[in-house]
C-alpha cells in the first residue's frame, strides 16, 4: 500500500484530505509563548484578530523531523502502508522538506519513503498531492504516482492579489514608508507563484483592477487549451472571494466544481488578510 502525505502548507481543506486519504503534517505558528499547529489549533481569522489586536505577526516554522517521523510511523502502523509518498512545501520558502528528508532516513533500512519538493505552495502544492493519491486509487506504482504529480506541476499556475501592503509592512518585507505610499495610492500587488517562491509580479492601482489583471493572466495561461482544475484561494475574504468568482466565470470557462480554498496560517500570514486569488490545472 502506498501513502500520501503532505503539510498544512498545501492548504487542503480537511475534508478534501479526508477525501483522497492525504495525511497534513501542520506547520508551527507561535505568537510569544503560545504555540500552535496551523489549521489545528488555530485558523486565518483566529491569527488575524490576534495579529491585529497585538500589532505583530507571529513566527512560523516547519514542522520537526520528529512531528514526520511521527506521521510516518503512524500511516506504517494504522494503515499498513508500505511505501510513503511525501510532498513538502517549497524548499525556496520552507525548512519543511529538510525536515521530513531527515525523518525518513530514520526508516530508510525498513520502508520506502519518497520525499518530494514540491517548488510550490498551497494548492500548487495540493493538487500534486492529490494527482499521486488518485494514481495510487487507480493502482499505479510508486513511479507511475510520482509521474502523475509531476505532470501536474508542469500545467499548474497561481495567483494572487493583495488587499494591503501592511502585513508585509509588519514583517519587514517592504518599508512602512512603501507600504503607506501604496495604501495612498490604493496599490494592490499581484503575486505568483514562480521557482519555488511567492513573487510579487506586479504592482496595480485599486481592487477591481488587480483582479481584472489576475483574469488577464489566467487568460493568458490557459490559451486554447482549456482549466482541468481549478480552486478560488483567499484569506479571510469570503465576499470578495465570490465576487472574484463571478468576474472569474464571466470571462473564462471553469471546472464545473471550483473549491473556496483559506490559504491556512502557514502561508497567510505572509501575505495577509484579504488576499483574493486562483489556482488552476491547464489541459493544452
């Protein structure tokens, strides 16, 4: 039998986990003292009241090799497995993926586990996840699973358009000077995701804008080809998420079924509250 794990960093929702059988090692959240796994103990709105009501960002970190080693143990006990399939947030972003490398040297003379870097993040990194958990339902091999969620990687884009500068602001990442300058100017910054990282890719003026921009891109990217999967991502932007949706179908043909991904902590809270954007499988 072979397993499928991933971390809270590909942003499943617990029920789609649950759905393919996808075992989410959580990342670390700590604010001061408390510490918390990232959509165990605590939510995008649960961070976001805290990191408002305190006026900073809490620390993140990758799991342990410990906390795989106990997901690997675990999915080897309960569920018989023989072979382990793991897929880690981006080695460009995350200590993740050295963690769970070092964790499975501790089974390396036993079982078979193969750690992949994704060089992506939320769904980016989810849909490959599921592309290996749907070859293993089906009976493919270690190699045939492996192959699926490459192949799915290569026609994967996602995107992002900020809501405000100011958590960035909080984290260092842009001066409180750039950040004021953008709020006046009412700047929305795009990101994608590109080798591995979440890059700011472009900079437009107001809301509607940077969303009819995300469309363009989306646009762009599928071509004549057409969206074999595709998921709605936002942190705490439920109402704006489904309005994004609704420009987003007007003006591109979608999957008959398109999730309302939360980003989840992990990633969150680095690029904020009210973040709208997309992930999307093209099929050429």
């Amino acid at each position: 039998m072979i397993a499928i794990i991933t971390d809270s960093d590909s942003s499943l929702p617990h029920e789609l986990a649950k759905k393919f059988n996808i075992k989410q090692v959580p990342i670390t959240i700590q604010f001061g003292e408390d510490i918390y796994k990232s959509d165990i103990d605590i939510n995008d709105e649960q961070v976001f009241e805290r990191i408002d009501k305190e006026g900073k960002l809490p620390t993140t970190a990758a799991p342990s090799p410990g906390s795989f080693a106990a997901a690997f143990h675990e999915v080897f006990e309960k569920e018989k497995a023989d072979t382990i399939i793991c897929f880690c947030v981006s080695s460009e972003i995350s200590a993740t993926y050295s963690a769970a490398k070092l964790a499975a040297e501790e089974f390396s003379k036993k079982k078979r586990i193969e750690v992949v870097d994704t060089r992506s993040l939320t769904m980016g990194q989810g849909y490959m996840a599921i592309a290996a958990a749907e070859a293993v339902q089906e009976g493919a091999s270690v190699e045939k699973a492996l192959e699926s969620a490459y192949a799915i990687r290569e026609k994967t884009h996602v995107y992002g358009a900020l809501a405000t500068l100011k958590y960035l602001s909080m984290s260092g990442r842009v001066s409180h000077l750039t950040a004021g300058m953008a709020g006046i100017l009412n700047i929305k910054p795009i990101l994608a995701v590109q080798n591995g990282k979440l890059d700011l890719i472009e900079k437009v003026r107001t809301r509607r804008k940077s969303w009819a921009r995300v469309i363009d891109l989306v646009k762009q990217d599928v071509g004549s080809g057409r969206i074999e999967r595709l998921s709605f991502l936002h942190v705490t932007a439920a109402k704006e998420v489904q309005e994004f949706k609704q420009l987003l179908q007007a003006s591109v043909q979608c999957p008959k079924e398109t999730p309302f991904i939360q980003l989840t902590p992990g990633l969150s809270v680095h690029t904020g509250a009210g973040l709208v954007g997309v992930a999307f499988v093209v099929e050429p």
